[in-house]
C-alpha cells in the first residue's frame, strides 16, 4: 500500500522492519531525521534494538563495528564530513569482513562547507571495500535496504554496504512509498547468523596484524568477495522481485537504450530527470537512452560493455570530482569501455547542489554529439 | 570578482542580514516602569537589545526577530510583544 | 515546507502522485525558505526546483519587495499572497491572478501562533480547484490529532470560505 512521506522516515521504517541490534549514529544534516526517528522507535519500545549514543562519528563506526564483531546485525548512516570522520574505520569494518549497512544520505565534501548534494562523499571512500548501491528514488533507497542486508550477510560475501540516497533531493522529498509489513520483510531476511563472532567461550581476535607474506592474500580475498557479490545482488535482486513486484536483479538498468545513437549515464536521483528529459528529446526525433548505475561497487563493467552495444556516444554525469583527474564514474566507464570504438565523455555536474533541470540534460547531450566534453557542465565563469 | 582562495571571508557580513523584516511581533518597551535591571539586554539572544543615555532600554528593531522573550523575562511587565503593521 | 508537504499529501489522498521538497536545507523557522509542490496522474521523476510554477503561494508578502517571487509565472497562473493589505503592490506578471488572504491573523485567532500552513492549503484549494475541501480537511485529520486537527481545519475552512466568496 502506498504511503505518503518523506525520504528519510521511509528509510527508518524499513530500516526498523530489518530488526537491527544495535544502531549506533551521530546526527548531521540531511540524515538527521533517519537517526532522530530511529531513537523515538527505540525509546517507544517499537524497535527492540540497542541505540549507542556517541560524540562523533568516528565512534559510531566503531561502536558498529563492536558490535557486529559480537554478532549483531548492526545499523547506521551518515553522510559527507561524518563519512570522512570514519574514514579509517570503514577500512577496519570492511578488512574484518562485517556485514554492516550503513544510509549514506549523499552530500558534498567540504572545503567549503555545503550540506547540500552530490556524491563526492561515498564515492571518494570506492577504494574501501564497502558495496556501494544508488538509488533513484525513495522507493529504491527503501528496497535496496533489504537486499544490502541479505547480501551483505551471505557468508560467501560478508562485506559492508553503503546505500546511497541523495541529500535533500531525495531525504527531504515528500512522495509516495510501498513499506512492505514486519511478515514480508521477515519472510525475505531471515534473523543474522554471524560467520563468526567474538566470545568469551570461545576466543579469537579479529582484524590482527598481517606480515608481507600474508596481507595481500587478504585483500585479494575480499576483491574476491566484491566480485561474488555481483551475483549475490543480482540473485537477492530477483528474489526482491519475486517477492515484492520490483525487480532488483539489475547491476544497471537501460532505459531506452535499444537503439540509442547516444547514451547518458548516471547514478541517484539525477536518473529520474534524465528520464522525462529523454522522453522529450526522443519526442524530437534524437536516439538517446540512459544507462543507470545501481551498483558502483563491485564496479558493473561488463553489465555497461553489454548495455551499450550499438551506442556511439556517451556522456557520462558525475556528481564528483577527483581532483587533478576528472570524474570518478567517467574515468571507470571510459576504462571498462577501452579498446570497443565508443566516445565517451565526462561531466562534472551539479556539484554542492546545484539544480539540474532537463535542459541541462539535453545540453549535455548536444555537447558530446559535437565532440565537447571532459568538462565541467554549466559553470559560472563569471564568478572565477 | 575573483573567489577569494581558501574559500575565506573577512567577518561582519552578518550585520547585512537585516533580521528585523522577519518578526510578527514587535516589542514596545516603557522606559516609565523600567527598574534597569537590565534583564531583557541579558537574555536577548540576538543582542538587539541597548542600553539608553537613560539607563533604560531599548530594541534594535534592525536585527529584532520578535521572539518575546525580553517580553517574558521583564519583572515590570515593562515589555509588551504587539503585532507589527508591516 | 509543511505548507508544501500538506498540500502535496492532500493530493495524494485525491488520489494524485505528489512530491513536496524544500530548497534550502536549513530547518529552522523564521528564515526565508522555498519550498516544491508537484502532483499529476502520471508518476513523477523529475526532481529539479520548479521554475514555471503554474501556482504559487507566498507566506511572508515582505519576500516581494526583495524576491521576485512570481518568476517564471505565465498567463493563467494563480497566486496566493498571505497578507493584510488586499491593495498591497503585486508586481504580478501579466495574466497571472491574484489572491489575498490574511492569513497571519486567522492562523492567531484559530491557532493561536502566526503558522500559517494550514490557513493558506484552504486558500489553495479554494483559488485553484486543485484539491477539495473534503480531502483538504481528510489529510489534516490525518495529519494532526484532536483539537490541533479541529482548529487547523476551523483555519483552512475559513481562508477557503474567504477565496471562495472571491473566486
């Protein structure tokens, strides 16, 4: 049944119907409204799950962290400078295999300071081994809960997942949702079996120190697991689908691609503009398609070779920067794409905020069907 | 205009911000049954409230964003919030 | 934003796909904000600020000296306008209609705090049509709970009995 509500009371209420044991968050805008109703749930005795309040986010990973090694499921979400605070953590988390989930309510990196939106924050942590999924609406941010969980906590996987929803655009958006019951989302994630867990019964360390000989035999293993965690999305996906009516079996998702001259590509909330801006060109008389990013890490390269089959041109929207080497998702996708004959061009867009209306869409699109691209989309010169 | 690097800024911007076009209500202050115990300047969260030549006080209705508590704090009743005409 | 929010889910009660967001993240009151309404039969995708609004409202009419808050606006277009002075200078574009309401007062008489929300979604829906009264007040008992659900609607009543005489 549909409800009305707002992004970030969506993602509390699935995230309360996934029965985590611990939560452990800091506030900081624009998650706040996930954490504060989380701890009104705990506080009323509607989530039987332990709330750990902390001074910083760095603790909350931690505290996470803890706990998940002590065999809970465990819960948390922050965004942009939090995200940072927990920067080495998130390699611990991932290293010591922890099947945490973890709302990255996107937003831009400072300096300068902005709460408002882009991706640069989950995005700048891709080398971290945490599972990365996008979503382009709140309906998408709620279902790809459930499947980060599952996923997460195969024991053929065990690795930590970011879900990722736009800042504002989509945490602050008030629209319509699907909340599955507490019997369905039971049905499709069983109670957490940890692999292993810290007891005092039975002791062990985790997370030790490993000598040359060893150390990258154990990342080895976890790029391992990413790359099993490809098939474990697309058969979680599935199931979802089978389940629930949406089908999540998809690392990426074509709109009117089949017979697109050029395609777009893009991650979030940006994909539903994209859309009805394509419809519009399509009306025109233009051949363009979106290819949609679910999964950005594990890195979808094979699933976007064989999606853009045909296509000529792409211009890829990066809500990112790495500094001193262009967009993030732009330098993958022209690396997954070498050596096939097609052009694609990079667009740093709609950084700290900035609105992107349809418009600017179809500019992008005009840009690199005449060879201009690698750039930065719609920058103000007049105020360099 | 050039973006200054380090993304700095030299202070005192916020005296642009003229907040007083906020507020609803507007607080009137009698200096007649005013004791100067000087109350309403200490609580005033935005510091818009002045000492007079008189001792008495006064609002800064620049900045004022109606928020009634210098209202509520006077122990002389010596403050009433009113609707402002706009 | 709640304005925003209670209109967008009146709408959605009519049966309608509605999203309401803000522009400026800073949740605080007092501060001039912006906020988004869409509904349509279709659902919607797009997720850009609205800049040809068929509708508008303004909260705080001192906002139209500094702001101009009708951009983008075309012939057709309703504006509602919370203020006392129904002779106030518009700066309406061309075509566009406009309709006052004082707000502020009915809010403290009804409600007792100058919140405005609630008063102008009866103003709404009586200037444009777009949302009955019946599913107006059905969303704000759905919204709030006794007597706030009672005094609310008393306020957008009002304001909707107001535009109605007018429109």
């Amino acid at each position: 049944m549909l409800e009305f509500m707002e992004g970030s009371h969506a993602v509390a209420e699935i995230v309360k119907r996934c029965r985590p044991q611990v939560i452990s968050a800091y506030p900081i805008t624009p998650q706040t409204h996930i954490v504060e109703d989380l701890a009104q749930m705990v506080a009323n005795c509607e989530l039987d799950a332990e709330y750990i309040t902390v001074e910083s986010e760095f603790s909350a990973l931690s505290a996470c962290l803890g706990a998940s090694a002590a065999g809970s499921r465990v819960y948390s979400a922050t965004t942009s400078q939090g995200l940072a605070l927990m920067f080495e953590v998130c390699f611990n988390v991932a290293g010591m295999r922890q099947p945490i989930v973890m709302t990255i309510a996107n937003r831009s990196l400072g300096a300068p300071l902005s709460i408002w939106n882009d991706q640069q924050d989950s995005i700048s942590l891709r080398d971290s081994g945490w599972l990365q999924f996008y979503a382009e609406d709140n309906q998408e941010t709620a279902d790809l809960h459930m499947i980060a969980y599952k996923v997460c906590e195969d024991h053929d996987i065990l690795l930590p997942a970011f879900v990722c929803f736009d800042g504002f655009i989509l945490t602050h958006t008030y629209e319509p949702v699907s909340l599955p019951t507490q019997e369905e989302v039971d049905a499709y994630l069983p109670a957490f079996t940890p692999y292993q867990r810290l007891d005092a019964a039975n002791p062990l360390s985790m997370g030790m120190y490993a000598t040359p000989e060893y150390y990258m035999e154990f990342r080895y293993e976890i790029d391992r697991a990413m790359q099993r965690a490809r098939q474990s999305f697309i058969k979680a996906g599935r199931e979802f689908g089978e389940q629930f009516g949406r089908d999540y079996s998809g690392l990426v998702e074509g709109y009117r691609l089949e017979d697109a001259d050029t395609a777009l590509i893009a991650m979030g909330s940006i994909c539903g503009t994209v859309k009805d801006a394509i419809d519009e060109m399509r009306d025109a008389g233009k051949k363009v398609g979106l290819l949609k990013i679910r999964t950005y890490r594990p890195f979808p390269a094979p699933e976007i070779v064989d999606a853009l089959k045909g296509v000529s041109t792409v211009a890829v929207l990066d809500k990112n920067i790495s500094l001193g080497n262009g967009g993030a998702v732009g330098t993958e996708v022209k690396s997954a794409l070498y050596g096939s004959g097609v052009t694609v061009y990079d667009y740093i867009i709609a950084l700290g905020g900035r609105d992107v209306r349809k418009r600017d869409i179809a500019a992008v699109v005009d840009l690199a069907e005449k060879g201009k691209g690698d750039m930065f989309y719609g920058l103000r010169t007049e105020v360099l | 205009m050039a973006l200054r690097v380090g993304c700095a800024a030299p202070p005192g911007r916020a005296r642009d911000n003229k907040t007083g076009t906020w507020r609803v209500f507007k607080p009137v202050f009698d200096p007649e049954t005013c004791n100067r115990c000087g109350m309403c300047a200490m609580v005033c969260p935005e510091g818009c409230v002045r000492e007079t030549e008189e001792g008495t006080f006064e609002p800064d209705l620049d900045y004022c964003k109606g928020c009634g508590i210098c209202e509520e704090i006077c122990p002389k009743k010596s403050i009433r919030m009113e609707k402002e005409e706009k | 934003m709640t304005a925003a929010e209670l209109i967008a889910f009146a709408a959605f009660e009519g049966g309608a796909y509605a999203q309401a967001f803000p522009a400026f993240g800073v949740e605080r009151r007092g501060a001039p904000v912006q906020a988004f309404v869409r509904f349509s039969d279709a659902k919607i995708r797009l997720r850009s600020q609205i800049y040809e609004p068929d509708y508008i409202i303004v909260q705080d009419s001192t906002l139209i000296g500094d702001v101009n808050v009708f951009m983008g606006m075309r012939a057709g277009g309703i504006a509602i306008v919370n203020t006392e002075k129904p002779d106030f200078d518009s700066r309406v574009p061309e075509g566009v209609k406009v309709y006052t309401v004082d707000a502020t007062t009915i809010a403290l008489e009804e409600l007792g705090v100058p919140i405005t929300n609630t008063t102008l979604m009866g103003a709404f829906a009586a200037a444009t049509g777009e949302i009955g009264l019946e599913p107006l007040k059905h969303a704000l008992q759905r919204r709030f709970s006794g007597s706030m659900a009672e005094k609310n609607i008393r306020a957008a009543e009002r304001a909707y009995n107001l535009i109605g005489g007018a429109a």
